[in-house]
C-alpha cells in the first residue's frame, strides 16, 4: 500500500503545477515538444500532469523499486524532453550461431539490468555472450496518436514480398498487448525498436518492471538476475505486484500511460511546402518515413486523439537495415530489421540511430551519417544512394527540411524558446516582406501566406506570453506596438521606449556604462542594438547619446 501513498501525495503536487500550461495549448499555435494535444479536457489535460510527474519521480526501494533495475524512473531516460528520446542507451545481450539470435542459456530476456539494490543480486553480462548490443532510448511522442493509427492502415503500407521491386518491404510486427485477451486478435505493433509492442499500456507495464524492477497487474512477476530465480528470492523483498492503484483507480503504470498518450505531436515550421520535402519524397525516404496517416474513428477515443491526421515520418513497420542491424531479434522481427523511427522531432534528437551511432556535432553531420547508414545491404540503400547523387544545394534542402520537423513557430535561433531575439528577427522579417517556405523567415510566417505581417505577430505575442503587457496604456500589446512601428525600440528590450526611462542603457541593466559602449562599437556600421535613436544606423549620434547619458538610469 506504500506505492498508493506514494501516487496519492504526488497527484496533490501535480495539480498545483496546471497553470503553466494555460497559453500553452493555444490552439492557433502547434504545441511545443513534450507539451500536451490541443483540445484536451480539464480533466484530462489534469491527467496529463499528474502522470507527468509520476513519469519523472524516483520510485522508491521500499515501494518495490528493482531489485535489478536500469533506473529509478521513467524520465531518467526518456527526458528530451521528459516523455520523449535521450541519450542514455541499454543494453541488449545473448548468443548468435550462423547468424541466428538466442536468450543467453538460463535467461529469460536479452534486456540486461545495470544496477541492482544489493550487489548479491547485481546482473553481470556473461564474458561468453556473443551479442552485447547497445540501444538508445527511442520515442515516438504523440503517442496516443500513434496507438490510434487503424491497423489496417499501416498494413497498407507493408510490401512485404517488395511486389513493386522497389528493394523496399516492410512488414507489420503483429503482436498481443499485454492487456488483451489470449484469444484476442493481434495487433500491429508500432513501438520500441522492433515494433515488438503495440499499446502505451503494454510498454508501460514492461519498462516498469524491465527497466525499473517495478512489478505491476499486467507484469506481475519480478526480472530475476541472470535468470536466476533463488537469487531473486534472497533480493526481493516487497510483495508483486508492487504497483497498486490509488484513490482514483489508477494505478502508476495507468497514471504514465495518460500521460504519454496526451503528448502532443512535434512542431513542424514551416508546417509544408519545403523544397527539400519534395525532395525528400523524389529520392524515396518517405516510402519509410511516410508522411500522413490518419487515426481511428473509434467513438471510444478522447476527441484529441480521434480522426486526427498526424505527420509522424514513419510507416511504424519492420525494415531490413542491412549493415546497421543489431542481429537480435525479438518476437517476429528479425535480427536484421528495425522499426522505421518517427521524424517528426528529428532536429531534436541526439544521438540518432538505434545504436546510437550517428552523435553529436552539426545537426548536419549527424543526420548525413544517419543517412549514409541506411546504405550497405539494407532496404534504405537506394534511397541513401539517392539522397548522396543529389547536388550539394539539394542535399542543403533535404537537412534544412528536416531541420523543420520539431521547430517551433518563431523560434529562430533554435533554442527552444520563443524570446527577445526571436523577437528582433521577426522584426527583420517584417521589414523584408515576402517569404517562402525555403526561406529563414518562414519561420514567423504561421499562416503560411508568403508574408511576415501583423497576423503573425499577434501569433508572436501569444507565443512569447507577453500579451498582457502595455506599458503605454493603449490597449495593444507592447510587443506589437513595437514590431508594427507603433513604438519605437532603440534598444531592442521588447520594452517601447517611451516606457522606457534609459534608451541608452542597451544592455538594460540599469546603467549607461561601458557594456553598452561596447555592443554600440561591435554593431558600429550596422543596425540593431546600439541603434539609440533608432535612425537605423549605429554611429556618431548614437556614441554621443550614450556618453551623454553615462551613468546610472533615473
Ligand atoms: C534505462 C532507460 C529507460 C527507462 C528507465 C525507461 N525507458 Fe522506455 N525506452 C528505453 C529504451 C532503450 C527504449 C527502446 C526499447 C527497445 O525498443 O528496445 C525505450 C522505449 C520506450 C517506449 C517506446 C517508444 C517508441 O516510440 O517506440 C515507450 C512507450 C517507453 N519506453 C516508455 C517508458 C516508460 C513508461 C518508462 C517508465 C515506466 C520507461 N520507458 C522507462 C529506455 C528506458
Ligand atoms: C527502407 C526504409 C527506409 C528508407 C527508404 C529511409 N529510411 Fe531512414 N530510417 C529507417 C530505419 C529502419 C531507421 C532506423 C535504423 C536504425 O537505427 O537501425 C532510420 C533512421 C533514420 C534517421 C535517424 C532517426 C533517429 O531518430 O534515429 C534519419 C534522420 C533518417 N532515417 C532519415 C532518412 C532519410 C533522409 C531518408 C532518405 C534519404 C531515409 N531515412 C530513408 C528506414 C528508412
């Protein structure tokens, strides 16, 4: 009963935290990564929080944490953001014999654990094992979307014979969810690395006891190390199942479920019409990494998550990878094949590739080695080869595509936020007129109409939260004051100078001091900050007005 007290005191801790989400699921905006789907009910978006929290909260010993376990916690691992991909990796170990995967003799899984309440109980990788595989923690976000994906539709998307002669296949891993009955038909599995798993709540009872020693109704009995069940005994102390359901009738591996089914998609920006998505299509990556599905019309379904069309990057089936495969194989997916990882998110994610391969440096680089991977021997090699016989300006416009699936509306620089520099290149983008989707500033175009203009930036206030800020009193957000020329921003603080005591303070740290000289000097020439009296020019008279007012603003 320990774990009930445990879900009940964090529910209370979670409803506290609601208010931030409020602008947040403004439906004229996508959502962030790792923020909840638009159109969620107060209950439901509750829910949400609630298990986010108990996504990310230590479980412990006591409460039946391990004994062999890999974490503590479900966001340990998948904490970019907390719900979706990391970096941390598992490992994965047995035998091979011409070419054929087995459990290592005596186990009951190929999982191993890397930690352990007891060193008694502490699982060691046998010396003798001749598979030791890394696998990176991999998510698909949005997950109740992708639960809901009809089976049939992504059977539709299997060739498994390559009919068509194309040298892709792809097939659907059909597998039995924990939760159904054994006569049950099965279903199209569509997470982990070989779509081994087909619903949140199967992966959720599974990771809670595989990864977290944290045994539950649907996997009731606990992991022994190195499948040996005496040791277990000595180890395990807490009575299975250890999760139990609290006031409400959930129990935790119901309360991280809601969670990560109301996570929302990745933003995509701009939402089409990139040259490189053509692009991508000519070359054939979006014969894998297929672009639409739309989800189920079951009336069962929350009205977020039901008829929705989703642009995951992904057919959710089971690929040949060639030299990149892991060889172990999992239920009906083979030592060669891999599941298709969503892209939605991509520009996000780093490490990239199932073993985690393809890592830091540019987000160029990594996603030009991911693709260079998909060639020798797998069903990806033409299209790798493909993408490689592209000019050098087509390969730009492939990585600046996907470059696109995760990016926010107006976050230019990257940085996951919307803010002042955001701000100051929306500004830029005001000035220049019309866009594209190819160009920068696409990026602030949201209603996708070729121009940067006061539609986008009553898109931009309520993206920077700063809609309830007037300092001038005139009933318009300053912010939009000042990007429509309203007001004048000499010092590029978001804030309209006539609010503002101290235009010469460039810095807005209450003083006219030598660290405004200095951004005056370094933009000298140009435009921008230092631009004191806003002549769109950074020069003499902007040097005088700062010496004349030098010293601590009024
Ligand atoms: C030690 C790190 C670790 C912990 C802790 C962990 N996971 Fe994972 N998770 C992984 C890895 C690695 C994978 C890929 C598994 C595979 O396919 O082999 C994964 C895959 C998943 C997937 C499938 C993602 C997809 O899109 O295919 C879900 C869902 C998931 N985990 C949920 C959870 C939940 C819920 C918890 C907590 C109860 C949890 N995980 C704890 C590492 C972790
Ligand atoms: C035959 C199916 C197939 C084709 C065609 C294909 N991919 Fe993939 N892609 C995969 C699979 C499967 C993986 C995972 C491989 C692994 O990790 O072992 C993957 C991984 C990736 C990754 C890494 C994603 C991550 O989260 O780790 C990127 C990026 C990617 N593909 C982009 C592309 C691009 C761009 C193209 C076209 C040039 C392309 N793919 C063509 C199946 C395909």
């Amino acid at each position: 009963m320990r774990t009930h007290q445990l879900v009940g005191l964090t529910v209370s801790v979670a409803i506290t935290a609601l208010g931030s989400l409020a602008h947040a699921t403004d439906p004229a905006l996508q959502a962030k990564m790792g923020e909840p789907l638009h159109g969620l009910t107060a209950v439901q978006l509750d829910r949400f929080q609630i298990g986010r929290t108990l996504f990310s909260l230590p479980i412990p010993i006591e409460d039946g944490l391990g004994p062999i376990l890999n974490k503590s916690n479900c966001g340990s691992c998948h904490s970019n953001p907390i719900g979706g991909w990391g970096a941390i990796s598992v490992t994965r170990f047995g035998m091979e014999k011409k070419g054929v995967f087995s459990l290592y003799p005596g186990e009951t899984q190929s999982l191993g654990q890397s930690l352990a309440n007891s060193t008694f109980c502490l699982e060691i990788i046998p010396a003798d094992a001749t598979v030791v595989k890394t696998r990176l923690t991999n998510s698909s976000m949005a997950f109740g979307l992708v639960e809901a994906i009809p089976d049939a539709q992504l059977a539709a998307h299997e060739d498994a014979l390559d009919i068509d002669g194309d040298g892709v296949s792809g097939r659907v891993h059909w597998v039995r969810p924990l939760e159904a009955a054994p006569t049950s038909p099965l279903r199209a599995g569509r997470f982990g690395w070989k779509a081994q798993v087909a619903t949140v709540l199967t992966f959720s009872s599974d990771a809670s006891r595989n990864e977290m020693g944290f045994t539950n109704r649907l996997s009731p009995i606990e992991n022994p190390p190195n499948g040996d069940f005496a040791r277990l005994t000595i180890c395990d102390e807490v009575t299975d199942p250890e999760d139990s359901n609290d006031a409400e009738g959930f129990a935790f591996i119901d309360r991280v479920t809601h969670f990560q089914r109301f996570l929302a998609p990745p933003p995509q920006t701009p939402r089409s019409g990139m040259t490189g998505e053509a692009l991508f299509n000519q070359v054939g990556c979006v014969k894998c990494h297929s672009s639409s599905f739309t989800t189920a019309s079951d009336a069962a379904l929350e009205d977020a998550i039901r008829g929705k069309t989703i642009r995951p990057y992904s057919d959710f089936l089971l690929h040949d990878v060639g030299l990149l495969a892991d060889g172990i194989s999992d239920g009906a997916a083979t030592e060669a094949e891999m599941r298709t990882p969503t892209l939605w998110g991509v520009r996000t994610r780093d490490p990239m590739l199932h073993d985690g391969s393809a890592a830091g440096g540019s987000f160029t680089a990594r996603v030009m080695l991911a693709i260079s991977k998909h060639g020798p021997f797998g069903e990806g090699a033409a299209s790798a080869a493909a993408f490689a016989a592209l000019s050098a300006s087509n390969r730009a416009h492939v990585v600046s595509f996907l470059n696109s699936l995760g990016r926010a509306e107006f976050d230019f620089d990257g940085d996951g936020l919307i803010d002042i520099l955001d701000f100051m290149a929306l500004r830029v983008c005001i000035a220049k007129g019309a866009t594209n989707p190819d160009n920068q500033c696409a990026i602030a175009d949201v209603n996708q109409d070729g121009v940067v203009n006061a539609t986008d930036v009553d898109l931009f206030v309520l993206a920077f939260g700063g809609d309830t800020l007037d300092c001038n009193g005139n009933q318009v957000a300053d912010l939009r004051d000042i990007a429509l020329g309203t007001s004048q921003d000499a010092n590029d603080d978001g804030v309209p100078d006539e609010c503002s005591a101290c235009p010469a303070d460039v810095s807005s740290d209450g003083t006219v001091n030598g660290v405004d000289l200095s951004i005056l000097l370094a933009n000298w020439g140009g435009t921008g900050m230092g631009d004191v009296n806003n002549d769109g020019n950074v020069n003499g008279a902007d040097l005088a007005a700062v010496l004349a007012a030098w010293g601590p603003c009024q």
